[in-house]
C-alpha cells in the first residue's frame, strides 16, 4: 500500500527552502499571467469562488427579468420567445456555473487544508479544469446573440424541442455544455486523488472532515454522470446535424429515451449541488455549538446512501410519460426512502445542537437558516414523491418552489455559510459583522418571500415556465418578484462584505473560531500561499 | 434575540396553516371525480405528516438554540452519539412512509385501470393548441385560445377566465368513463386539468392513456404543463361535463354540422367567403407563428412578400397540406377541411399587400387530398 503512495516531502525540505525555491527557481508571473498559469490550490480555488459569484449576478439578473415580466399578468417586457432564453439560461447558468464551481471553489481551498495535504494532487489539472469553464459559459451566453436566440427549451432541454424544434445555437450549447462537463470530470478526478492520496499521515478514512466526505462521495457521482451527460447532449448534436433519429419520432426515435437518459444523469446531478452543502453545514454547527458532531458515522453512511439511492429514482421526475404502473410504484418506494438517510442528517445535526454552546455568528445564522429552509424543500420533495399526487403537483410552481428551497434558500445557503465561516482563514480578517447580519436578513426575508408562494401558486395551479397567467395568480406572483428583486438585491451587499473583508477588518487568528477543530485553523489566517509542505501532525478525534 | 425568534417561528407557523384554513385558491382543488378525491386526501395526509414532523424538528432546534445559548453561560455537553436514538429515528420515518405507500399504491392502481371505457378521445397536442378526436363518432375539432390578443397585451381589460378560455372546449358526458388517449404532433404537451386530476404527457411516436369519469356537470378549466416553446402558456384546456342526454343533442349536432362542412366542398366559393373564413383559421392556427400581419418573427417565415410561396400555388398547399419535416410548420390535413384549406391559402395569397388574386377552390383541394390519400 505505502509503496504507491507519492513520496512524503523530507523533513530537510523545510517551509524555508521551499518558499526560497519558489521563488528563485522560477519567477512567478505577475499580473494575468499569474492567474492564468497558477496551479496553487488557493489561487485556483479564488478563481473558481469569483467565477461562480460573477455567473450567480448573470443568472441572476436572467431571474430578474423573468420575475419582472411575471410581477403581474399579461406580457409587458419581453417576448415569450426571449423569455423561454431567460428561464433556460438562467437554469443553466446557475445549475452549472454558479452552483457546481462554487463548492469546487471551496473543494479546492479547503479540501487540501482539512486533510494536511500541501496541494491538489494534479496541480496542472486542476488549472485546466477552471479554465475550461470561462470558456464554456463565454461560448454559452454568446448563443443569446446568434440568429435565432439562445437555447429556449428549459435547462432539462427535452427532446424533440431542443433538437428538431430548436434554434441554430443549440449545437453551440452542446458544446458548451460538453465543456463545462469535462472540466467537471476533471475536477472530480484531482478532488478523488486529493483525498485518496494525500491525508497527513494517521488520518483515517473516518477521521476525515465532513466536507471531505461529502465531496468525496459527490466526486463520484460527477465521474459515474457527467459521462451520461456528454452521451446525451451528443445524440442531440446528431440528430440535429447528422441526420440520425434518435429522440425523433417520425424517424423510429424515441423521445421518453431522451428523458430517461437525461435525468439517470439530473438525478445525481442534484445531489451533487447539496451533498458538498451538508459537509460544509456539518462543519459549521458543531464550531458554533462548541459540541462535537452528533452521529459522525452516521452522517457518512447517509451520505453514502443518498449517493447511491441517487441512482435509482431518476423516473420520479417522469410520472406523468406513461411510465408502466410497476415502474411508477418502484419509483415511487425508493424516492421515499431517500427520506430516511435525509432525515437522520437534520437529526443529527439538531442533536449537535441540543445541549451545546451556541452563539450566533453570521456562518452559523447561514447554517441555521439552511437547516430549517432546506428541510422546508425535503417535505415537499416527499410530498412529490407521492406519485398519484405528483400528477397534481408535476410541472406546477408547487416543484419550482421544491427545487427552490433545495437549492437557493439550501444549498446557496449553505455556500454562503461557508464562505462567511473561512472568509477569516481566506484573508486574515473577520467579515464585518453589522454588514453580515444585515446581509442575512435581507436574504431569509427576500427568499421566503420569492419561494413560498409558489407553493400555493403552484397547488391553484400554475404550470411552469410560463410567460404569462391567469388572473387568480396574479397575487402570489407580485408577492414572489417582490421578494426575488429583494434578494438579488441583498446580495450586493455580500459583495460589499468581500470587498471590505479583503481590504481589512477585524484580525483574525489561526484559530478564528472559538469551537472549530480542523486542521484549517492550525494554519495561520490568512492561510500563507504554501501550506503543508510538511505533513502537520494530525491527533484523531477518536470519532 | 428572543423576541425575534418568537416572532420567526411565529411567522413561519401562520404562513404554513393560513392556506389551509383558507383553502379555496391556495390549496389544490379536491376535484370533481373520485380520483382526484382520493389524490386530494394522500396530499393533505402527508402533508399533515410534514407538519408534525416540522414541529417536532423545528422545535427542538429553536428549543436548543434558546435553551443552550453560550451568551447565557451553557455549557457543551460531551456526548456525541447514541445507538438506539439514532436507530429509532431511523426506523419512525421508515414506518411512516410504508404506511404512506400503502394508500398511495391503491390510488394509482386505480388510476392506471383505463379498461372498460365507456367513450374514446383522442387528444393530439400541436403547437400551440389541442385537437380531440370522438373515436368511432366522425367528430373532430381543434379547441384554440379564445382570450383575444388584446388583453394579453394589456390593450384590452382582461376577462374573468383570462388565458383560461377557448373557441371550442371538449365536451364530456358526466358519469360516464372517459377514455383519453394522447399524443402529439410535434413536440411533447402536456394535458393537464387541476379539477379532474389528469394530467398526461402528449408525445409524438406514442400514445398515452388516462381515464376520467366526470361526476358534476361544470365547465373545468386548465392548462398544457410541458413546455412546448413560446406559446406554451397559450393552449389552454377546457372540458365541458353536460348530462348524457345532452352530450348526445350535442354529439348530433356536430356530426350534422360535419357533413355540411363536407358537402360545401364541392359547391364554387365566392372570393370574398374565403377571404372572409380564411382569415378566420389564420388567426386561431396561424397567426401565433407567421404573426397577425404575416411577417412572421425569428425563425418563422414572412408570409407577407413571400416569392416561393407567391410564385407556386401547388407549392403552398403543399406546405400547408403536408408541413415541412424537421421545423415547426406543422400538416395541416387531418387538422383543417378541405374549406379550410382553400380558405386559408385564398387568404394568404390575397392579405398584407399579397395580390396574387388566386382563389383556390376547396374542391381542388379535396381531390388532391383524395389523390394524396391513395
């Protein structure tokens, strides 16, 4: 086993000499060049944090304008031809530009922190895989000005309207898309070589951080989808441009084959936006309960499984194709099971909080809020899991506020807890406190706001994805474009905390939390570009 | 702190009993069929169930965060696992789901048993609008949006049932089991009516079935729920539930007014008639795509000064007739008659600064359809 491990730095290959190399042996770039060429997992982490913020505005912005042209009934803004582009884009921009690279973003900067590693496995690699993704998403918006508009057929794109019915750019999404998901393999693969490879020495499989588990399982499900993914998207491109039949009817196609495929990969796709969510959420509350997670093992075994459960239930957003009745109950009984592993985590994680310590900093107001919010989107996903009442609530605003509250109110949530816990570790200074509650505020009120309606909106009966409504919509709407232009707008401030956390503010020490334990906060804040280039001498928790 | 907390849980308490209390307009329809009954009670049961669980769960933890806080001096506690806690909330919700799928299982058995109908529809999703088809009765029709552009565009007041109306609804005998077999023209839809729970993908190359048996006479309104590309939010479904007696008056009737159609063909249509109706299928098929002045917008074609289709008559029915494979222009020969078709090609060729001055003769175009039938 030792034997294929990568030879451990010497002791004589001090922090010293090795900053003395870097420097010497060869003269790091300045300016863009620096950015461009780095293979430090810090830096490239940054990159892919400010990457995802910069997509999170354009998605968000794409919002804006759909929630504008839904304030009230009628069509007063856009053209329902451009505002089928804004519900794709902004899907598809948030899924796969704001979402996925901000948790590889705190993959990157805390993975190789909280397991002693002194970098990613494959440096070079991971360069490349962030800089596919500027690539992709340029080439993505770019189609919203080719002749005939961006794609407008839904971020799940069904098949034929994204291939017989679709416009001339889709081929151009294609290979956007193809892009943005090998660097996602890519980047899955350096995080599985990270972990696998790289632990400082006596740190068990089961010593390992949450976070580190979580994005270890989510790797995984990235390498076994993201493939089905290319596979789909090139049937697409051949049907459009080479003639063959797949997801075409009049050809001996076969369109349901199209969604089959699709969400065998859409399934685990979403785990793979909250998996990293539940990491960074069980890192947090036990610091701020100065309690040690309640359940560690358990909370590694539910993950595992809803990993796995993942792969088995995709059929569950396609009640309503005519799926066979033994298909639709199988479907159906392991959807529901997905509850149990889900519901051990919110157990777990308020058994932390029983009998703690608890104090209320801006990252554990973010946890908190995702707790209560993301469990909010759990019941409703059992309640679709029904399946005879799935064909009530199926393509309704009633599974656009489910996926809602998984997704915005939880796994953004959840980022940004994240962001506000190592923000002291990434610059050396706490973020301004008023700014951040005020931050924090503004969110759980604009998002409630935005969110909850659409459940009774979608309950009355409002089908997705449209321009315009009837009237008896007409209040839950006002009250959700409200709300989503407050919380677009609350997250300017979030920039501003950035902004000024990076410029100055409160020092913060290694430790820069009274109850955190990882091996992050033995380093100092900020974290000196080089970390671990001797293994740090790791004490289990005796989990 | 403590007052903000009280005021959050109470807040998130209102919001989430309110709807119940108000129901109407909140909650889903509990519907007019025993289906939808039984999909109304599984909905309300596990939602319950999400509100007991909600309770308990938020309520431990706002418990523990008022009760433990570090600012009132708590002390951590140690412990940080225990066997059979963390069996038993395993294990509860795993019972509470099988007893959930129990009722769950018999509603959807019940659902899928379309055997035994009692009447056949076929229900064809087109862009942008649903045709039904009475099997075995010799009646079809397309049932299109009836709001008028007008009020979509705020230029006009919007009416009580605003994007919820259509010229032709389907109608349906109460107590009767209705049949529906559905597919698609073109891409898929999705028919989907709140008060009788059926909802159904229409695909093309297959061919879906629901069921429903209608118990109170009414008018049901709802809405395609797949979307379908830019008009997705413009085909409306509306059934109308009449006693059998009356559907069968009705039935009649439609038949009647068939054969009429059918027999026109054959007389010489003056221009001004088909100016005049082919102006009227222009707005319910046409327009939404080649647009009310015919100059068509993104990737639909300008009809207005079209050269192809001015130059060559036999062309343009062609298109019309057969659609153009592998685009949105959809056949029209199993959707329009022979009239209809003369009709709308008279008025194509002679509208928006077109003066071709062709009129074509619906009996032209039943005998090409006859010969294209063979």
């Amino acid at each position: 086993m030792a034997s294929h491990l990568p030879p451990k730095p010497t002791p004589q290959h001090s922090t010293a000499t090795a900053g003395g190399m870097a420097e010497a042996g060869h003269a790091r770039p300045r300016g863009l060049m620096r950015w461009l060429l780095t293979t430090n997992h810090k830096e490239i982490g940054s990159l892919y944090l400010i990457f995802s913020l910069t997509m999170f505005f354009i998605g968000g912005i794409f919002a804006l304008v759909v929630r504008a042209e839904l304030f009230q009934p009628g069509l007063q803004l856009v053209r329902p031809e451009f505002f089928n582009q804004m519900t794709t884009m902004h899907g598809l921009i948030m899924v796969f530009g704001a979402i996925m690279p901000a948790f590889v973003g705190l993959a990157n900067w805390m993975v190789p922190l909280q397991i002693g590693a002194p970098d990613m496995a494959l440096p070079r690699l991971n360069n490349f895989s962030f800089w596919l993704l500027p690539v992709a998403f340029a080439l993505l918006l770019s189609t919203l000005l080719m002749p005939g508009g961006g794609p407008n057929f839904g971020w799940t794109f069904y098949a034929p309207l994204s291939t017989t019915y679709a416009p001339p750019s889709t081929t151009f999404f294609i290979l956007s898309l193809h892009i943005a998901g090998i660097s996602s393999i890519l980047g899955a693969i350096n995080i599985i070589a990270t972990i696998l490879n790289l632990r400082a020495p006596g740190m068990r499989m089961m010593d390992m951080p949450l976070f580190v588990w979580t994005w270890l399982i989510t790797a995984f499900l990235l390498i076994a989808v993201m493939p089905v993914l290319a596979g789909v998207i090139t049937m697409m491109l051949m049907d459009i441009n080479f003639g063959t039949s797949f997801f075409n009817a009049a050809g001996g196609g076969d369109p349901v084959l199209f969604q089959h495929l699709f969400w065998f990969f859409g399934h685990p796709e979403v785990y793979i936006m909250i998996l990293p969510a539940f990491g960074i959420v069980s890192a947090i509350i036990p610091t701020f309960s100065r309690k040690r997670l309640f359940g560690y093992a358990s909370m590694v075994y539910a993950t595992a499984a809803i990993a796995l459960l993942s792969f088995l239930v995709w059929a569950h957003h396609m009640f309503v194709v005519g799926l066979p009745l033994v298909a639709e109950l199988f479907f159906m009984y392991t959807t529901m099971l997905i509850a149990v592993p889900t519901g051990v985590k919110i157990f777990n994680w308020v058994a932390t909080m029983f009998r703690g310590s608890i104090s209320f900093e801006p990252p554990m107001l973010f946890a908190l809020a995702f707790v209560v919010q993301f469990t909010v989107g759990g019941f409703s996903g059992l309640m679709l899991a029904i399946s005879p009442a799935d064909f009530q609530y199926h393509d309704t605003y009633f599974v656009v506020a489910h996926f809602h509250y998984v997704l915005v109110p939880g796994a953004l949530f959840a980022i940004l807890a994240g962001a506000y816990y190592w923000l002291p570790k990434w610059t050396g200074h706490y973020p301004n406190l008023r700014l951040s509650q005020w931050h924090f505020w503004l969110s759980v009120i604009g998002v409630n706001l935005t969110f909850f309606p659409m459940h009774f909106s979608g309950l009355a009966g409002m089908p997705r994805r449209i321009p315009d409504y009837a009237l008896q919509f007409a209040d839950f709407n006002l009250a959700a474009s409200m709300g989503a232009f407050l919380f677009g707008a609350s997250q300017l401030l979030f920039v501003l905390v950035i902004i000024k956390c990076v410029r100055g503010g409160e020092k913060a020490p290694a430790k820069a939390w009274e109850g955190a334990e990882d091996l992050e906060w033995s380093v100092p804040s900020p974290a000196p570009l080089h970390t671990f280039e001797t293994p740090p001498d790791f004490h289990p928790h005796q989990h | 702190m403590r007052t903000l907390l009280a005021w959050i849980a109470g807040g998130l308490t209102s919001v989430v009993l309110t709807p119940v209390a108000l129901a109407d307009g909140w909650n889903m329809p509990v519907g007019v069929t025993a289906i939808s009954r039984d999909i109304y009670s599984l909905h309300m049961i596990i939602f319950w169930i999400c509100v007991v669980i909600g309770v308990i769960v938020f309520g431990a933890m706002f418990y523990s965060l008022f009760r433990y806080r570090h600012s009132r001096g708590a002390k951590a506690a140690t412990f940080h696992e225990h066997t059979s806690v963390e069996v038993i909330w395993t294990a509860i919700p795993l019972l509470i789901l099988v007893g959930m799928a129990v009722p769950a299982t018999a509603t959807l058995k019940n659902m899928y048993d379309t055997s035994e109908a009692d009447l056949d529809i076929m229900v064809t999703g087109q862009q942008w609008r649903w045709r039904y088809e009475y099997l075995g009765e010799d009646v079809a029709f397309t049932s299109n949006l009836g709001t008028p552009r007008e009020q979509i565009n705020g230029t006009g007041e919007k009416g009580e049932y605003y994007l919820l109306e259509v010229d032709e609804p389907l109608v349906l005998p109460v107590g009767q089991k209705v049949r529906l077999l559905l597919t698609s023209d073109d891409v898929i839809h999705s028919w989907w009516v709140p008060d009788l729970a059926v909802k159904q993908d229409a695909i093309p190359g297959f061919v879906n079935e629901n069921w429903v048996r209608i118990e109170e006479p009414g008018i049901y309104r709802g809405q395609c729920t797949e979307l379908c590309g830019k008009d997705h939010a413009f085909m409306p479904v509306v059934v109308e539930a009449v006693k059998p007696e009356r559907f069968d008056e009705w039935l009649a009737e439609r038949k009647e007014a068939a054969a009429q159609e059918a027999s026109s063909a054959d007389r010489e249509w003056a221009m001004d008639e088909l100016m005049e109706r082919g102006q009227q299928v222009y707005g319910s098929l046409c327009a939404s795509c080649h647009q009310e002045d015919g100059q068509g917008i993104g990737n639909f074609p300008a009809l207005a000064g079209n050269e192809a289709m001015l130059d060559d008559v036999d062309w343009h029915i062609d298109r019309v007739v057969n659609g153009v494979s592998g685009t949105a222009m959809a056949s029209f020969r199993n959707t329009l008659s022979a009239v209809e078709i003369a009709a709308v090609v008279t008025y194509e060729r002679n509208a928006w600064g077109n003066e071709s001055g062709d009129s074509v003769q619906p009996s032209e175009i039943a005998e090409r359809l006859a010969d294209q039938g063979e």
